[in-house]
C-alpha cells in the first residue's frame, strides 16, 4: 500500500485486492447495515466510521492480518474476554488473522457493542 492520502474508503480499498478487500468490505457492509447513521471517513489514513464527533469504529487492511480498531473499554475487553484470546489484541487493536476464516458473527458482535457504547456517550 503506497498511497496514503486517501479522500475515502473506496480510494483506500482500490489498493487492495483478494481476501483481504473482501473481508474490509464485508466489515464496511455490516457497518453500515448495523449503524446507518454512521458517516464513513478516512481518519489516521485509515477507514474510520463516527456517529457526530465520536469514532465507532476504524479498520484497516495489512498483508497478514485485518485490523479492527478503536480504544476499546473495559467492559468491551471483559465483554469479550474469551472470543478475544484467539486474536492478538492491545488496548485499542484487534488483529484478525488473513490465514483464518473471517469470524463475521464476532465482528458484528463488536459492531453491535460500539453502537450501544456511543448510546450511552452522543
């Protein structure tokens, strides 16, 4: 990816192609019917989706992982303690490896979580 001053999300997944853009545009998708009140923004050069002034939720795309990203809460970290310790996880990123099947329930799960989350803070 040598490009890095995209205007948006469809400018940044056009440098990517195979099982990796399918799995962005999957996680765009399921945004995008779970909060579609979302406005879809590039923030950090990254795909980011924010409710008002508040961030959801960012992804982005790497040659051996995909990243789900956003400083994640405490009670999300213990919400999902156990799905979380098949993935490589820090305070604000969850790597999903590209070698494994792209777990689509979890990530609406997390979806399904932030927007609840922003409930309580916009």
């Amino acid at each position: 990816m040598a490009k890095t001053n995209f205007k948006n999300i469809d400018e940044y997944h056009s440098s990517f192609s195979g099982d990796i853009l399918k799995r962005m545009e999957l996680t765009r998708k399921m945004i995008n019917q779970i909060v579609p009140e979302a406005e879809e923004v590039i923030s950090y050069q990254i795909p980011a989706f924010k409710i008002g002034k508040k961030f959801l939720l960012y992804y982005a795309g790497f040659p051996n992982h995909l990243s789900l990203s956003h400083p994640w809460s405490q009670d999300f970290l213990e919400h999902f303690k156990d799905e979380l310790k098949d993935y490589k996880v820090s305070k604000s990123v969850i790597q999903i490896p590209n070698e494994t099947e792209f777990p689509e329930e979890f990530v609406e799960k997390i979806i399904r979580f932030r927007r609840e989350e922003m409930k309580e803070t916009v």
